[in-house]
C-alpha cells in the first residue's frame, strides 16, 4: 500500500513539472461560481513545497502500519492543498482550504492520543479562520464581482478605504490563525502533540505554510505591497502596516519562544518552536521589500525543511520507545547515532548556526528589518533566537544526550531506515541550502517580478547578497569543515588516549557513587528556572486558555439561558405567541 | 593565506593566554593576594595537552570540544584584526556582522552537546544556567550591533571600521551603545558579575566538570582564542579597529582591563538577577542609543 | 324600533360584537384553561366566533339561504354562497382537528393519567 | 397528467391503504413507493415544460380548485416527491425491522401529508390553500403520534395545539381579506391588496405573518418545534423538516412577495429570522437528545432561509433556494440514518452516534453534516456562500458577520457530534443497514456531493424560481385566469 500511495503522490509532481510553470484551466460551477487554476511563481514554489514534503512523509510512513483510509485522507489532503497554491480563484482556494481543513481533521482524529477537546479546538479554530476567510472573499466580490484573483487585484483599489480595510483584516485573521499567531494559537499545540507522530509534520511544516501562502497571496498579490504602502504610510523605511505585522510576529515569536523552553512533551516543544519560527515569517511579511518578501519565502523553505527533519526524527523515537516526554527519554545517542546526528543537524539549522541554511534564512530575515530600518523588531528577533538556543538543546539533550531514564531505553536500537531516509535527504537539503544560499535567489526573483517589486542581485550559487553586506556560504561552510578536521586531526594525534565508553555512572558527583536509581537526567526539568525571571515568568504565566475557556464557559451559558425558553411547556408557547401578536399588532398599527 | 592564519591563531593563542594570566593575576593583586603567574594559565595548558589519560563519554563527548574549537577560529579569523592591512582580507569578505553573532554561539552549543554527552547533571546544571543567561546577555550586545549596523548601514565590519575614520570613532558618536555592548562583554568573558555558569565555588565545577586532559586543553585554549577575537571584535567596532600589532594590544588591553575592573567590583548574580539586570539596564541605555539612531540619526 | 334592529348595520354591528364576545370567551379559555379538552372546547369556541362572524357579516337583511334547488334561476336576492361554503368546509376540518384531538388527548390519558397540557413536559431539554 | 393528481392521487391512495393492508404488507408499501415515484416522475417531467401551467376543475361550482404550477413551485415540488420517494423507499426497510402494527396508520398520514403540502404550494386559492394547511396539519400532527406512545401522543397534542391557534389566525385572515375584497384568489388579492384599509392591511399581514410563521417555526412562535421533533419517529422528523417546514415556508414568503409585504416587513423578518437562527444554534449546544438537537438544527437553518428569504434581493434568494434544496436533502438523510441508530439501540441520547460501527452509516452521516455546516465541496457550501454573496452584494455586512459567526456555534455541536462518532474509545456496535437503505443514503449522499460539484445542476432552477417568485406577472396570469 505504501508503495501505490508512494507512486500517487509522485503523480501530482509529475503532473505539475509536465505543466512547466504554465498552468491555466478553468471549469464554470454556475454562472458566478468558476473554478480555475492559475500558476505563478509563487503558487509553484509552495506547490512543490507541499508535494515534496507529502512524499518525504510517505516514505516515512511505510514502516509504519498506516490504514488504507488513512493514506487516502492524506493523498487528499495534498490534492487539496495542490489546489490552495494552484487556485486562480476564491472559490477554488477556499474549496481547497476546507478539503484540508476537514481531511486533516480526520487524519488528527486517527490518533490514539487524541481527545474530543483537542479535536474540537481544531476543528473549531480552522472553521473560524475559514469563516473569515469567506467574509473576505465575499466581501471583495461585492466589489469586484467576480471571485477571480486578477480581477479582484485590479479592482482593489477602487473600493472604498474601510472596505479595504476590512478584507486585509479578515484575510489576515484568517491565516493568522492557520500559521498560529500569538493569541489565535490556542489550537496548535494540543492538535500538533496530539495528532499522528508523522501527520504532525505535515501539519507544522506543510498545513502552517498554506497560512504563509496566504498572507502572501493577499499582501503581495490581491492588494499589493505598492497598496500597503499607499493605504497605510511610511514609517522609517518599511510600511506602518508591516511595522505593525514585524511586532505581531515578534511578540509571537518571543512568547512561543519561552513556552517552547518550559514544554515536557516533545512535540508540544516542537509546535511552539513552530509557532515561534512562523512568527519570524510574519514579521518581515508585510514589509513590502524585496527582502521582506525574500526572508519570508528563504524562511518558509528553511523552516518546513526543518520542522519535517525534526517531527520525522522525533516520531520515529516516539514510535521506536513508545516515550514522547523529555522524562522519559534520553541517553539514546549511542543507540541511535543517525537519528542523532540527523536530529543535531535540525536544531542546529533550528537554531540559525552557520554553516548550515537555518542561517541562510535567518540572514535575509535580518537584514529585512535593516532595510526597513526596524531596530526594534530586528532586536527582537535576534533575541528570540538567542533564547531559541534552549529550547534546541533541551531538544537534543532530553532526547539523546545525558542518562536513560528507564531500563528499556538502553535495549533500543536504531530506527528503521524508512525514518532515516527522508531525514538524510532533508538534512542535505540543509547543507544544500548552507552551502548555496545564493542558490534559492533565484527561485524568489521570479516572485518578486510577479509583486512587482525589485529583484535580489544574484552573484553566485554560494553567495547571499544583500543591502548591508553579504556572506559566501560556500566558503563559510568550507571553511568550518577544513578547520574542524584540522583540530580534529590535531587533537586525535596528541598522544594522550581517551579513555572510550566509560561507564556513564562514573562521573564526578560530590564524591557520591550514582546508582541506578539516582536521577541524573537533569534534561526535563529545565527551563522551569526560567520562572525566577521576572519578564519571562510576566510571559509564562499568562496564557491564551483561560480567555477561551472563560469564552466557551460563556457560551456554554448562554446556550443554557437560551434553552429555558424550550422548556416544553405548550400552555406557554400558545400565550406567547398570541402575547407576541398583540405586540406586532399594537407596534404595527401605530 | 593558510599561513595568514596559522599566525592569526598562534597570536591570538599566546595573547589570550596571556590575557587570561594577567586577569588572574590582577584579580588577586585586587583581593589583596599574590596570584599566579600570567603565565600560569600557558602552562596549565601545555600541561594538559601532554596529559597521556583523558576520560571521554563516546565520539560526541570527543567532538564537543572540537566543534567549539572550530567555531572559536572561525570567529576569529572572520574578524579583521588589523585596520588598513591585506591581512586576512579576503577572508574576512566572505563574512559579515551577522554571521559573527552567531559564530560566537556556535561555541556554547558544542560545549553543551558534550557536556551533555558526558551526562554529569552539574554540568548540564552550569551548561543551562549558561543558555539561560546567554539570553540576558545577548540582548544589549545585539542591540549595540543593530545599532552600528544601521547607523554605518552595512553589515562588513571593514565597512563599519572605515567609516569610524571620517564619523569618529563610534566610541564617541554612540556612546550608548558601547556601554551596552561593553556590559554584555563583561558577561561574555565569564567576569563577575555574570559568571554564574562556571561557578567554579558553588556548582561543583559547571560546564568544564567532565573534561579533562586534552580536552580541557582544548576548551582552555579556544577560550583564550575566543577572548582575543571578542576584544577584536569589540574595537573594530567601537575603537575603529588597529592599524598595527602595538595599537591592536593597547586597544584590546585597555578594553579588557576596563572589563576585568568593572568585573571585579561586583559580586556573582544569580541567573535570574544577571538576566532581570542584562534586561533593564544594559536594554535601556542600548535601547537609548537605537532609538537616538533610527529616530534621530 | 324593529326597523332599527332590521337595519344591515345594526345586524353587523351586533354579530360582530357578540362573536368578538364568543372569541374573547374562547381567548379567556386558552390563557386560563389547562385541560386539554376545556383548551379544544376553548379553540373550538374561538372558532364558532369566527364562522358566526363571517357569516354574518356576509348576511344582508331579506336574503335567502343560497340554495338552488332547480325551480328558481335566478341567483338574485340570496347571500354570497362562497362563505358559507368556506365555514362549511372550516366547520368539517374544525371537527376532525377536534376528533384527532381528543383521541390523542384520551390515548394520553389512558397511558400516563394526565390530562393537564402544562404538565406534558416529557419532551423537555 | 392535470396538477390536480399531485392532490388525487396522494387522498385515493391514503383512502386506498387499508384495501391495500389486506392485500398485503408488501402491496401497501409497494403502493407508497409505487405513488411517490410516479409523482417525482411526473414532476421531473415538467422541469422540461415552459411555467407556469394551470390545471382546473370543480368540486361544487362555484367551488373549484385550481392548481398552478410556477417555477417557484416546481422547485417544491421536486423537493417534495423526492423527499416522499425517498422516504417511501426506507419505510420499505424501517417496517421489515421494526414493529410494524402501525403501518397502516402510517402510510395514510403519509399519503395525505404528500397531498396536504403539494396542494398547499400549487393551490392558487387562499381558502385552498388554508384546506390544505390543514390537511398537511392533521397529517402531521397524526404522524408524530402515530406509534401511539407516551412521547409521540405528547407531541401530537402539542403540534394540535399549536396548529389550531395556527388555523385559526389564518382563517381569521382570510376571513378578512374576503371581507375586504371579496376574493380568495390569490392573484386578485395580490393585485387589490393595496385597496384594503391599510390598518385592517396590518392585521391580516400579522395574522398570516403569525399563523404560517408558527407553522414554518419562526422565533418566537417555535418553542413548540423541538418537542414535536423529539415525541416524533426520525423518519417522520425527515418528512417535518424536508417537507413539512418548507411547505410553510413557501406559502409564507410566497404570500409575501405576493402581496407585496416585502416592502414593510423585510427587517422584522431578517431579523426573526437571526434570532431564530441564534437562539437555535446555541440551545443546540447543550442537548442530550438527536432528535431534539436536529431539531435546533433545522431551527437554525429556517433561520437562515428565513433572513436570505426574505432580503428581497434575487441574489440572495437564488441562494436560499439553493440552501432550501440542500438542506432538505441533508436533514432528510441525517433523519433516515439516527432512524437506523434509533430503531438498532432503542435510545435517542446523542451518544448512539459514538455506538454503532458502519463506515457506510459513518460517511454518509459525515456528508450530511458537513454539507449542513456549509463545508465544500458539499452542497450546503454552495447554497451557504450564495447567500452571503447575495448579502455582499447588497451590502449587508451584518447579516453576513452574524450567519458566519452563528455558524462557528453550530459547527460546535455537530463536530461534537463527529469526535463522538470517531471516539476509538467507545465500544462500537456493528448496526445492520438494509440493502434499501444502502440505495436511499448513497442516492442522498450522492446528491449532496453532486450538488456541491455541479452546482448548476440546481442553480438553474433555483434561478428561475426565484424570477418566479420576484416577478410574478405570469403567475398572476394564470392564477387570475381562474374563475372566481
């Protein structure tokens, strides 16, 4: 089964490279209603993106007893999708939108671990962000008449400011939500820890991206960054609008940030980093430079790369010891050394460290901001980023480094080599994209032409350009290389010799012997110290579930209060209705 | 070029020794001790280097310190050490401003995987207390660096270096910044008051617990690399660099002098207090000296 | 004075007057009865309000019933047949809605014991 | 076929059903199937026909009947004979598994409830039309009881109740529009209803207003519905809710634009009609019982029709049919399918949708729901974005704010509903379905699905209904040409 779905989701690639960037069909619904698909640069990078990814995760799945339904559900889901960045249309977009919203629904709810709640925060927030969704869309055809991407694009700028207004909040609401803006994130990460270990990645590398897709959609092509600016003003370089998007995305990313740090489950861990790295898109999004545009884009290819590589690896050990907690892991790098290495090598690219293409990405992130002369949003992404470096490595640590926390973790062997497979091509992707981050430049510029904005000088594969300086990937990650080996080699040759596989009890330990029964994997507790901090405490301990359990609680209510009035009493019903008409009457006859 | 090089790290190896002998030495001449030698901390580690036992924890625990090692010289062959001069030039080209803040954490991260291979909670212990500052610590430092990125609107350090010749030195025309960057360093260099992650009283021994032999070796003498590059870094930003050997170590001396007699004054703070502190004050004068450039630049 | 009482306003005004009472009656019944039978003799006084109503309005003095019984041909000098045709056919279903209601109203009866509209709150939330 | 067998054929056939029973269990519920297909049968037959036609006869002179058929109707009327098939086609599963001591009862309240709401939307005569309110009330009130039982006995008494203040506002009306013009045609009365009195005018549009809008469960006149719905067999809920309801509904608003009330009265409708659609969807939140939850449900989704029914804008009312047709199909398959769950676990709590085990039931459920929510690419989608796309173009935001908002709260309980049924905790029952139920579901599911794919398929008919409706000249035409 596997296989055949390996094969089908192939087609859909095939299908879109046989097309060759020019795809333009169109199929008439009703006399209103068509439904076209309309390629642009921008809608084939993203299509790719997806496409690809589903593949990498189907190889993953095949070690895994996955149900035909399931297979299915997901072959959908990427169709789906196909159709969101391949949309000519509102009406086709929005078709997609709810195919994936309703088919990842099913997917989420295959898993064992999943709860009603969690199931229904999702469902609900996705059907939210769609609602807003078709209040836009509708709301634009009220004036441009037709749901056509172009048509609505060219008539933009005729409607009036408020409605303008409008649809870019709507829109924005919408795929914020998707994404997981701070505030409308309440449903990430319970619907990412809890869904299938694999459907996971799909959902944080691929299902947040369509957010991202969006966003772009709307910025860059429906309204245009040239009508941001018109609509919204200059501050410093950049637009207010994307002044105010920059710290949107900011404050997301700070505040995912430190949650991430203090997360127990890995992969609650690994959503709130998702939700954090999205806000780093976010922030450079609504800029309206190219190298806004261009941060954006480097950091969605970086981030999906990443957060597929990591939800891979993590699935695998979840599915390997059946543990998915930092206190109950660790000490499994001698057990499995590649998934070790490969995780290492996605939190390091995680981390932005050079030489791999977290970087690269991070780079044009920054300099973004400098070109729009945002300080403070630059410093608050760096700052975010330095706190990153926690979160990474209790992420490596909890999980591979220090001690076993149970007997079993010390039986493990290594993953099937199902697992390993998309994690070693997507590692290489990582220092593919290190070692030539020029390399991409080149499929952002036909982007940039398509929102008319100026393109990225591009020198060559292993260099970045940029407007304040650039750095020579290839060299750096050569560099790294020739020097690591050098003291390497320098160190292996000192005559001294290591003493290899000690036991891991027999370390320094306040002159105490460890037994087995002393912990010593320190891993799961950290981050907890990060309460003692004043401002990072003010950000842990406040949180987006009491506003809405108070709003469900208040529903809940008011459903009650409601649902007196049906208490089945007839006698009632009669007089109120005729009490009813008398008031009609009277209001009427005056 | 290779050779550029070799010199580039033989000189940073023996200044930082040096550096870090004369800190020790100054510090107990300040407590009113006698103190080691500056050469004391040279010795130790040829001592170690020629240990014939080492204790290692597998091939990770192996690495660790290589990878810090490596990002220690490529921080410091990225960094221009001499105004003026072809040296090392096409080198320090390929990188930028950027790429250095990041470089300069690439160590902490290989120090912390190997540690965390060794698997001694106390080392983990000083190992997250010193993540855990690092965002404290980062802070002002990168508020100064976005500073003089935008004010000299270039990331190249050559650039920013070249333009503190005819804007003055950017000691002078953003003395804000500098006392941020200033303070972060006094963190970076693991001085008083920040150097709660080696708390070499109270935690045992922190990070450095499991290594020994050769690989203490090599985490002291990257760390005294790493020294002399940050100092490098931190006068090509703010001292517009040195255009020769005797105007590099009068700069960088005066600035580590001034770290170690800011250092010495105050007592160790928790890592709450380092990071409550980093935050308000060094932010606030950082953040000061930003808004003066974006807004009134 | 009899003249007075021939006259078609005072016929109306008294009809109207008496079957509003009738209706107000019936009115009283549903907001103050609970018994499903008193509720239907209620509806079904309301009911006899409206067809005395109707057709009375509909009555002008010195018509005839409209009846054809073949002899006279010519349709003058009787009353509109389309409301009496219209109250007959009301009458009817009025009467099987009255059947159909009691029937259910004496099955209830027999199954539970009640015969108390507002006390047939079974189906509640 | 003259129209006028869309009234004979359903009352021969309901007086024919005890003859039927002796032939047989299988002649009576071939008879019913074998009606409801010739009249869907006749009726696709027309949709190829130029509207409106006129079908004539006398019962007693001057007491005739007359039937028209316009494009508004036609578009009932398919909806109906389809519902009728439909439901026809389960009873011939439902009384082989179940009890079936009532069949008899059944099939003449069926038979006459087609006849009742058929003639109700082809009747061009107000008086007519009230017979057949009447005869569609009698069915239906009989119908909820027709098992006899506590529940169902409460519920019929509770809808005669209701029906007869119904009927007596509505007689009352039309007593006074005969005693202001002198006509029960409704195209005369269309045409003269200006020259009423305008104060006696308030009233007659109240009472009309009161008695259809009780019937078509309108806020506030609807706290009766849910018990009618919850004492009452799902099967029959299916006919309350595809058939029953929406034939009020037509009479309602096709008095409405008719009598020209759309000018006074669109905002007090709308905004009942929000009411009615909020209130519903979240009293839904907090209930234990299906059918009494379905029965906020189709609350809910009259509320809609009633808020785009009434805008006056073609748009929005193409739409509204469109979510109409959508959305009877829906509930009638969401009815048919809890009828299986009811009959197989004996219980009407809403955790029976986490008990059975069927993928078929399971999908098919699921394809009802979600067309309900107006998720694509189903059908409700469709009708759903017509709507608001009819507001938009009209430009009225609130009503769009308010149907998407509203809409969040009834995606609440329904994908409760859904997490319930996909709970791997629950301990699951296999549920036998019948192999006419496996044709009934899939053709209604099918329909959704199509509908939601092809949408011209219906949004042609929805279109000429609604021109039907909003330019009326040809059907007052023909409802004048009857002699009166």
């Amino acid at each position: 089964m596997n296989s055949i779905f390996l094969l089908l989701n192939l087609l859909p690639i095939l299908f879109l490279y046989q097309f060759g960037g020019d795809l333009h069909v169109s199929l008439s619904l009703t006399k209103e209603f068509t439904l076209s698909l309309s390629q642009t640069p921008l809608g084939t990078f993203f299509a790719y993106l997806s496409l690809i990814s589903f593949l990498l995760v189907t190889i993953a799945q095949k070690s895994k007893k996955t149900s035909f339904s399931y297979y299915a559900l997901q072959f959908l889901l990427s169709i789906a999708m196909l159709a969101i960045v391949l949309a000519g249309d509102f009406i086709t977009f929005f078709i997609g939108w709810e195919i994936m919203t309703w088919s990842s629904y099913f997917l989420i709810s295959k898993s064992s671990d999943i709860d009603t709640k969690s199931l229904q925060k999702y469902i609900l927030f996705s059907l939210a962000s769609a609602f807003s969704l078709i209040a836009g869309m509708v709301i634009a055809y009220s004036f441009a008449n037709s749901f056509d991407f172009n048509v609505i694009q060219n008539s933009f700028h005729t409607m009036p400011f408020n409605i303008k207004v409008a649809l870019i909040v709507l829109f924005s609401l919408s795929f914020f939500t998707k994404a997981g803006v701070i505030g409308l994130h309440y449903w990430v990460v319970d619907t990412y820890s809890k869904a299938p270990d694999l459907f996971s990645s799909i959902l944080s590398a691929v299902m947040s991206k369509m957010g991202i897709y969006g966003l772009f959609l709307v910025y860059g092509h429906l309204v245009g960054y040239a009508e941001l600016k018109d609509m919204f003003g200059v501050i410093l370089n950049g637009t207010d609008f994307g002044y105010v998007l920059g710290w949107i995305g900011v404050i997301t990313s700070i505040i995912a940030t430190f949650k991430a740090i203090t997360q127990d489950e890995v992969k609650r861990l690994l959503a709130y980093s998702s939700i954090a790295q999205l806000g780093y898109i976010i922030a450079v999004i609504g800029m309206g430079t190219s190298f806004g545009v261009a941060g954006a884009m480097y950091h969605t290819l970086i981030h999906t790369i990443i957060k597929l590589l990591l939800f891979i690896n993590v699935a695998a050990i979840v599915a390997q010891t059946g543990k998915n907690k930092f206190s109950e892991l660790g000490g499994l790098i001698y057990r499995t050394p590649v998934s070790f290495v490969m995780l290492l090598i996605g939190i390091i690219a995680l981390a932005g460290m050079p030489p791999l293409g977290g970087f690269a990405s991070k780079f044009m992130l920054y300099n973004a901001a400098i070109d729009s002369k945002f300080a403070l949003i630059l410093v608050g992404m760096l700052f975010s980023g330095a706190a990153s470096f926690l979160y990474c490595y209790k992420l490596v640590y909890g999980i591979y480094l220090g001690h076993p926390t149970s007997k079993d973790l010390e039986t493990q062997k290594e993953v099937p080599i199902s697992y390993l497979i998309p994690q070693v091509i997507l590692a290489l992707l990582l220092v593919a994209t290190g070692a030539f981050p020029g390399a991409f430049i080149k499929v952002i510029n036909p982007i940039l032409i398509e929102f008319s904005l100026n393109t990225i000088p591009y020198t060559s594969m292993g260099v970045m350009q940029s407007a304040v300086g650039n750095f020579n990937g290839l060299f750096i990650i050569s560099a790294f290389v020739v020097i690591f080996v050098f003291i390497l080699l320098l160190i292996w040759r000192i005559k001294s010799k290591a003493k290899n596989n000690l036991n891991r009890f027999d370390i320094s330990y306040c002159g105490e012997v460890p037994s087995k029964n002393t912990q010593l994997h320190y891993g799961y507790g950290f981050g907890t110290d990060l309460y003692r901090i004043k401002f990072v405490n003010a950000i842990l301990k406040r949180s987006s579930s009491p506003f809405y359990e108070a709003l469900a609680t208040q529903t809940k209510k008011t459903a009650g209060l409601l649902s007196r009035m049906y208490y089945g009493n007839i006698h009632n019903t009669m007089i109120i209705i005729l009490l009813f008409f008398s008031a009609l009457y009277f209001i009427g006859v005056n | 070029m290779i050779f550029q090089i070799i010199l580039l790290i033989m000189l940073a190896y023996v200044v930082g020794f040096i550096y870090m002998g004369l800190y020790r030495n100054i510090t107990a001449r300040i407590q009113g001790r006698y103190g080691p030698t500056v050469y004391q901390t040279f010795y130790d580690s040829i001592k170690l280097f020629s240990k014939k036992n080492s204790v290692s924890y597998g091939w990770m625990f192996y690495l660790g310190p290589v990878i810090m090692a490596t990002g220690a010289v490529l921080t410091l062959i990225l960094v221009p050490v001499f105004s003026d001069s072809d040296f090392l030039r096409s080198v320090t080209t390929q990188g930028n401003l950027f790429l250095l803040l990041y470089l300069m954490v690439l160590g902490p991260l290989g120090n912390a995987l190997a540690v965390g291979t060794g698997g001694n909670p106390f080392g983990v212990m000083g190992v997250v207390r010193g993540l855990t500052r690092l965002i404290g610590l980062e802070l002002p430092f990168y508020i100064a660096v976005v500073g003089l990125i935008i004010a000299s609107n270039s990331s190249d350090i050559v650039h920013i270096i070249d333009l503190q010749k005819t804007t003055g030195l950017n000691i002078l025309v953003h003395p804000f910044l500098f006392i941020a960057a200033m303070i972060s360093m006094v963190g970076f260099f693991g001085a008083s008051p920040f150097d709660i992650p080696g708390a070499p009283q109270e935690v045992y021994s922190g990070p450095r617990t499991e290594f020994s032999g050769k690989f203490l070796a090599l985490l002291m003498s990257q760390g005294s690399i790493f020294a002399f590059a940050k100092l490098v870094l931190i006068i090509d930003l703010f001292l517009g660099g040195a255009d020769s050997l005797w105007m590099l170590v009068i700069k960088t001396f005066a600035i580590f002098i001034t770290i170690i007699f800011i250092g010495i004054v105050y007592g160790r703070y928790k890592v709450e207090q380092a990071v409550d502190f980093l935050m308000k004050i060094p932010t606030l004068i950082g953040v000061i000296g930003l808004v003066r450039i974006i807004w009134f630049g | 004075m009899l003249d007075f009482f021939n006259s078609n306003e005072t016929i109306h005004f008294i009809i109207t007057v008496g079957s509003m009472l009738l209706f107000t009656i019936g009115l009283y019944g549903i907001f103050t009865q609970k018994n499903l039978v008193k509720v239907l003799i209620s509806f079904d006084i309301m009911e006899s309000a409206l067809f005395l109503f109707f057709i009375g309005l509909h009555y002008n003095f010195g018509l005839v019933a409209p009846i054809v019984d073949g002899s006279d041909k010519t349709f003058t000098n009787m009353v509109d047949p389309v409301p009496q045709a219209m109250i007959l056919t009301t009458i009817v279903i009025g009467l099987a809605v009255l059947a159909l209601g009691l029937s259910f109203g004496i099955e209830y009866f027999r199954l539970t014991g009640i015969n108390d509209i507002s006390k047939m709150n079974e189906l509640r939330d | 076929m003259s129209l006028g067998y869309y009234f004979l054929l359903p009352v021969i056939f309901s007086f024919l059903t005890p003859y039927f029973r002796k032939l047989g269990t299988s002649a009576l519920r071939g008879s019913s199937v074998f009606l409801t297909f010739i009249l869907f049968v006749q009726t696709l037959e027309y949709t190829g026909v130029s509207l409106p036609q006129i079908s004539q006869f006398s019962v007693a002179p001057p007491i005739g009947i007359a039937f028209v058929l316009d494009n508004f109707s036609l578009l009932f009327l398919l909806i109906f004979t389809f519902s009728g098939f439909m439901v026809s086609l389960y009873m011939l599963w439902y009384f082989k598994a179940n009890d079936n001591t009532n069949e008899t009862r059944f099939y003449v309240f069926f038979n006459m409830l087609l006849a009742g709401s058929i003639g109700m939307i082809l009747s061009c005569d107000i008086f007519n039309v009230y017979i057949f309110f009447e005869i569609t009330g009698i069915s239906s009130y009989a119908l909820a009881a027709y098992n006899k039982d506590k529940l169902g006995l409460e519920a019929g008494i509770k809808y005669l109740i209701i029906g007869s203040i119904a009927s007596i506002f509505i007689v009352f009306a039309i007593m006074l529009i005969y005693l202001q013009i002198g006509t029960v045609n409704i195209g005369l009365i269309a045409q003269r209803y200006s020259e009423i009195d305008p104060k006696i005018a308030v009233l007659i549009a109240l009472m009309l207003f009161i008695g259809f809008g009780t019937k078509a469960e309108l806020f506030p006149m609807n706290f009766w519905a849910p018990d009618i719905y919850q004492g009452s067999s799902s099967h029959v809920n299916g006919l309350f809710s595809a058939i029953v309801a929406k034939s009020y509904l037509f009479v309602f608003f096709h008095l409405f634009y008719l009598f020209g009330l759309n000018t006074k009265y669109t905002l007090l409708i709308m905004s009942l009609g929000a009411i009615t659609f909020l209130v519903s969807e979240f009293t839904a939140l907090n209930q234990k019982d299906i059918k009494r939850l379905f029965a906020y449900s189709t609350l809910g989704q009259l509320g809609i029709l009633f808020m785009a029914l009434a805008s006056n804008s073609s748009d929005t009312i193409s739409g509204a049919l469109f979510h109409l047709a959508s959305h009877s199909i829906s509930k009638l398959l969401i009815f048919l399918v809890l009828g299986i769950l009811i009959s197989k676990f004996k219980s009407t709590k809403i955790t029976i949708v986490g008990d059975f085990k069927s993928l078929f039931l399971s999908i098919v459920l699921i394809i009802g729901f979600l067309s309900i929510l107006g998720i694509p690419p189903f059908s409700g989608f469709i009708g759903k974005i017509l709507i608001l796309k009819g507001f938009a173009l009209s430009h009225n935001y609130i009503a769009i704010a308010f149907i998407l908002l509203v809409s969040i709260v009834e995606a609440v309980y329904f994908f409760r509903l859904i997490a319930l049924m996909l709970d791997k905790k629950r301990t699951k029952t296999s549920v036998p379905v019948g192999f006419v139920n496996y044709i009934v579901l899939s053709v209604l599911a099918i329909l959704i699905v199509l509908f939601g794919v092809y949408p011209s398929l219906l949004t042609h008919y929805t279109d000429l209904a609604t021109n039907a409706l909003l330019q009326p000249h040809s059907y007052l035409q023909f409802a004048l040409g009857v002699g009166l």
